[in-house]
C-alpha cells in the first residue's frame, strides 16, 4: 500500500511542477494533498493527516487560487 | 448472513465504480460525465459506508459513518450541481445525437 | 451573477454544524486526533463557506469582522498569557500548573480561537481586495 | 476476521480507480471536466479513509474522513467561485 | 417589538436543539462532561448563528418542523431509487445508448429547503443533473430523456418523491 501511495505522489509530483497551466497544477496540488492525508493515516498519523486534509485541500487550494487571480491581473 | 450483505455491497460498489470510471472516460461532453459520476460513482461510494455500517454493528462507529454519509448525502449532488451549472453559464452545448432521433416520433403532447 | 438558491440554502443549513464540529475538534482535542489548529481550520472553514457562497455582506451581518480581529489578538495575549505564567512561579515556559487535562484544554481553546480567527481574517482580506480592483 | 481481505482489495482498487480519474484532469477538453475529476478522486479518496478507519476498528480515525468531505466542498466551492469572477472579466482560462 | 424578541428566542432554541442532535452524532459517548460541554457549545454557536440557520422572514411557515418517521421513510426511498438509476445509468454506459436532453419544469413545493431537497434528490436519482434552481423553475439535464413535454416530463423525474417531501415538511 505504502509503495503505491508513494509511487502516486512522485508521479503527481512531477505533474505539478511540469504542467503549463497554473489552474490544473493548483487542482493537482489538491489532489497531491489528498494522497499524502492518506499516505499519513495508513501510517498511523491520524492527527498529521487531519492537519494535511484541513489545510492541504482547502484553505491552501482558497491561498493559491487566489494568488493565481491577482498575479495574472499583471500580465494580461 | 451479515458477512454476505456485506459482500454484497462490497461487489456493488467495485461494479459500479468501474462502470462510473467507463463512463467519465467514455461520454462524450462534460454534462454526461457528470451524469456518471454523480450516479455511478456516488451510489459506490455509500455501498461502501453501508457496509462497513453493516459489519461494525451498533457502536461509535455506526454513528460516525452515518454522519459522513449524511454529509456526502448533500456534499456530493451539492458538488455535482455547481460544476453543472457552472458549465450551464459558461456556455457549453449540451451534446446530442446526430443521426435522427427516435425521439421526434414520440408523443409531443 | 445570478444568485443560486441551493447554494444559499444549503449552505445557511450546513454552517452551524461545520462550525459545531470545529467546537468539537478543539475540545476534544486532548483525546482524539483533533486540537486546537486542526479545530480552529475547521471553524475558519464554516466562514469560509459563508464567506463563498453568500458575499461578504452577510458573513459580516453575523460575525462583525471587528470582533473577529479582537478575537485573534485577545487568543495571542491569552496564549502568552498561559505560557508566561509557568515562568513567573518559577518554572519552565508553557509549564503545566492545572490537573493532566486542564492546561492542554484550556490551551486547545485559545489556540483554536486564534487560528480560526487568523485564517478568517487572511482570507477575508485577500477576498475583499479583488473585489475592490474589480 | 474474513472482511479485512475484502476491505483491503476494494481499497486497492479504489485507489487505482482515483489515479485513473487524473486522466480527466489532465486531458480533460474543458474546465468542468478537470473539477469532474477532482470530485470523482476526492469521493474515492473519502471511501479509502473510511475503510481503513473501519479495519483498525478506531472511531477516533474517522474525524479525518468527515473533515475530508467538508473540505473538499469547500475547495470545489473556491474553484468555481473564482472562475466564474474570472469569466466575468471576460478572461481566458 | 415583543413579538421579534420571542421570535428570536424561539430560532435560538430550535437552532441548539438541531445541533445537540448534531454533537451526540459525532461524539458517540454519554458520558456527563461531554453531555453538558455539548450543551454548552450548541448553545454557544447556536446564538452567533441563529441568524443564518433560520431566516428571519421563515416566520410564517413552520420552518424546520419535520415528521421524522415520514423523513427517514424517505431516505430509504431515495437509497432505493438510487440503487435502481444507478443500474439503470449503469446499462447505458455498457450499451452506449444514450440520448440526452434539457428539459424545463416546475414544482408545486412551497418552501426552500424542501426545493432544494428535491434538486439535490433529482441529481442522485433517475439520471439527471439539476443545473439551476430559480424559484419553483427547475431547470433539468437528462441522460435518457423519454419525452420533450415539460409537465410530463416532470411527472416522469420527481415520481413520488415531491408527494413524500411534501409530507416531511409541515
């Protein structure tokens, strides 16, 4: 299980920092977070995982969506 | 006997989350994808909390499944229901089929 | 934008038990999971939700954004408060002084009101200011 | 106890079935697909949780999985929310 | 004046009383501390948010009054009829048939909650989407559509299910 999960995050990991639009890659960042709550909690971390699941999807997603809005006012 | 419902709807749930998987791959505009996962995948996902609703019996845990699954009972179809409209105001055609319908020869009234 | 009514409904119904369960987080923080940044993240969400799916008008109606900040450095002061307290009888920084659950409690709470507040008030403000430029 | 193999190979699958719904995110034609694809992985991602938490039999693990669903409602919510702003400035996505 | 402030004070009570229901669900112990500190807490949050749970011009209608027998008679309705669309969606997924539509119609349900209860019930069950919800206007994606008539239609997709929430809401 852990090597999957694992495998799944470098993957993703690649996939943020390659993709050309910064909408996707701020998806992917959420579902990045997603999979490192679970990796937490199959490690038996329940509180880490928590933490991971409240800031990681959605107040971090609220933070970078809206970083992406008022830095692209700039360049268009 | 609960040991086979609760495989029952441990089968239920891979049956249906591969077929909602066929069908968000398969369909062809956003509004049928959204058609299968708010269906398919959905009814997968609370097979899931009633089984392991079923296998826990009556304790703290009961009670904590049946929470999420009220919460998913509005949180999933909620979810479902903004991106739809969203494409709705967007402005994508909903897509339909080219050859002539059997649908015109229904009753119109 | 037209305003929706499913996500004005559902949203007024839900808000009062997501930040029911915030409550529960903080105060059971001491022997489950939860505590006092995870808990305050989750109140900060409920006025998230308020805050996104309503406008900033009636987050404000119910929750003054004056007292949320009052909230945050009263949550800060409290904190020092507790943690200075060790230190002028003698021991150490954040020492113990209440029975086993009662520091950690009562630190949960204010921690919990600290972040939950902090976090309404960082995107509160990020939220306000592209409404302004628009 | 018999279920545990079972809960164990559903969980696999479930996490194979969420990498598979990334394709959706990634090649998906339009917007809507990719956030279709974000809600199809975060349910499944719900369902994993609550399996796993019902192996270890510990109610105290299934805090996470409610705190998942209500915040990735919120997530979705802040994503749409912004694009239609966006769209309304007559922007491109 | 008075009438407000009784009015107030009865959306406080309704409001705590939801949620201690609320706090029994996700602590799951009876113990006394967690009894009275849920007690506390409800009546806590339910004064900041009375206000929001319980509109102020709900008055005239008996809000959140619900016959739960009728409520719980039909949640086990929709988990059935979501069973049934789901191998209904599941059959057109395999044969690739499909043939969907917009369709308009509206409801006869008068207040917002129970509206919007129907929407999101629409959305779980026979193949359909919800796309907008204006007033009683219902506007509607169908995966199979079976007819292009508005009011047939509508008897088609809400089946039972507007009778029986109409009888959970008073």
């Amino acid at each position: 299980m852990i090597e999957i999960l694992l495998l799944v995050h470098l993957i993703l990991a690649i996939l943020v920092l390659s993709i050309r639009s910064l909408f996707t890659a701020v998806i992917l960042m959420a579902i990045f977070s997603l999979f490192s709550a679970v990796l937490f909690f199959v490690l038996h971390a329940p509180d880490v995982a928590l933490t991971e699941a409240a800031v990681g999807a959605g107040v971090s997603t609220f933070l970078y969506i809206w970083i992406v809005k008022h830095t692209q006012k700039e360049g268009e | 006997m609960i040991e086979g419902i609760v495989y029952l709807f441990l089968l239920l749930a891979a049956i249906f989350n591969l077929m909602g998987l066929v069908g968000i791959l398969l369909f062809p505009d956003p509004y049928t994808r959204l058609q299968a996962s708010s269906t398919c995948s959905t009814t997968a996902v609370i097979s899931v909390f009633i089984a392991v609703m079923l296998e826990a019996g009556f304790s703290a845990i009961t009670g904590k499944v049946l929470v999420i699954t009220l919460f998913f009972f509005i949180s999933s179809p909620v979810g479902a229901h903004i991106i739809a409209r969203y494409a709705w105001n967007m402005g994508i055609v909903p897509w339909r089929k080219l050859r002539k319908s059997s649908l015109e020869d229904l009753p119109h009234d | 934008m037209k305003k929706t009514n499913i996500l004005d409904v559902v949203s007024r119904k839900l808000s009062p038990f997501i930040l029911l369960f915030g409550v529960y987080l903080v105060t059971f923080g001491h022997i489950s999971p939860g505590g006092g940044f995870q808990g305050g993240v989750a109140l900060a969400s409920s006025l998230l939700l308020i805050l996104l799916a309503q406008g900033p008008r009636v987050l404000a109606s119910s929750f003054p954004i004056g007292r949320i900040s009052v909230i945050e450095v009263l949550g800060y002061g409290l904190f020092l408060l507790a943690g200075l307290g060790g230190f002028l009888l003698g021991l150490g920084f954040l020492s113990p002084l209440l029975p086993p659950p009662g520091t950690i409690f009562i630190l949960n709470i204010v921690i919990g009101a600290k972040v939950g507040a902090g976090i309404t008030l960082i995107c509160w403000h990020l939220f306000q200011e592209g409404e302004e430029q628009e | 106890m018999t279920t545990t193999l079972a809960f164990d190979t559903i969980g696999y699958l479930f996490i194979a079935s969420s990498v598979v719904a990334l394709y959706r995110v990634l090649w998906g034609p339009t917007v809507p697909d990719r956030l279709l694809g974000l809600n199809v992985a975060s349910a499944q991602i719900l369902a994993i949780l609550v399996l796993y938490a019902a192996k270890e039999k510990l109610h105290v693990y299934l805090d996470v999985a409610l705190v998942y669903d209500i915040f990735g409602f919120v997530g979705i919510l802040a994503l749409t929310k912004f694009l239609e702003k966006r769209q309304r400035r007559g922007g491109s996505v | 004046m008075r009438v407000r402030s009784k009015w107030k004070l009865v959306r406080i009570l309704f409001t705590t009383v939801w949620l201690y229901g609320g706090w029994l669900l996700y602590t799951g112990s009876f113990e006394t501390v967690s009894l009275c500190l849920g007690a506390l807490a409800s009546l806590l949050v339910a004064t900041a948010t009375y206000n929001l749970f319980i509109a102020e011009h709900e008055a005239a209608r008996k809000g959140l009054l619900v016959r739960i027998h009728y409520g719980i008679l039909y949640l086990l309705y929709l988990l059935a009829q979501m069973y049934l669309s789901s191998f209904a969606v599941l059959i057109n997924i395999l044969r690739g048939n499909i043939n969907p539509r917009v369709v308009h119609f509206r409801t006869r349900l008068h207040s917002d909650l129970a509206r919007v209860l129907l929407a999101t019930s629409i959305t779980l069950t026979p193949g359909t989407i919800a796309l907008e919800l204006q007033e009683d206007h219902l506007i509607v994606h169908w995966l199979d559509a079976k007819t292009r008539h508005s009011k047939y239609a509508g008897i088609l997709i809400k089946g039972k299910m507007e009778t029986l929430l109409s009888r959970v809401l008073l």
